[in-house]
C-alpha cells in the first residue's frame, strides 16, 4: 500500500494540473483569435483575444504557485 500524500503537496499537484489546462485553453483562444479578424468580426476577436491573455495570466500564476510550496 502506498504510503499517503500530505496534503499540500496534493493540493500543488492539482493547482498545478488546473493552471496547465488553464493554461492550455488560453493558447488555443489565442491561437484562433485570427480567424474572427479574417472574417470581419473584429468585436469577437477582441473578446477572445482579451479573455485568452487573462486565462493565461491566472494559469500562469496557478502554476507558479505551485511550484512556491
């Protein structure tokens, strides 16, 4: 049987992984933020665009939160 985890150490593994995703969907917002400049719809794209760099801004501090404990 495995010896159990403390507790902190879990919860910097899950703060972690969160910040990943996190991280995962603001690249994939910001990636595909051209695609609404291309086809007319700046309003959108700047949406996106604003919405990606504050997801990756807080899975960027999830992350390096982690890593501090």
């Amino acid at each position: 049987m495995a010896a159990p985890v403390p507790s902190g150490s879990r919860n910097a593994r899950r703060e972690r992984l969160v910040g990943l995703l996190v991280l995962g969907v603001a690249l994939v917002l910001l990636v595909s933020t051209p695609t609404w400049f291309a086809s007319d719809q700046a309003w959108v794209g700047i949406g996106q665009l604003a919405l990606g760099v504050v997801l990756a801004a807080v899975g960027a501090f999830l992350v390096r939160r982690s890593g501090r404990g």
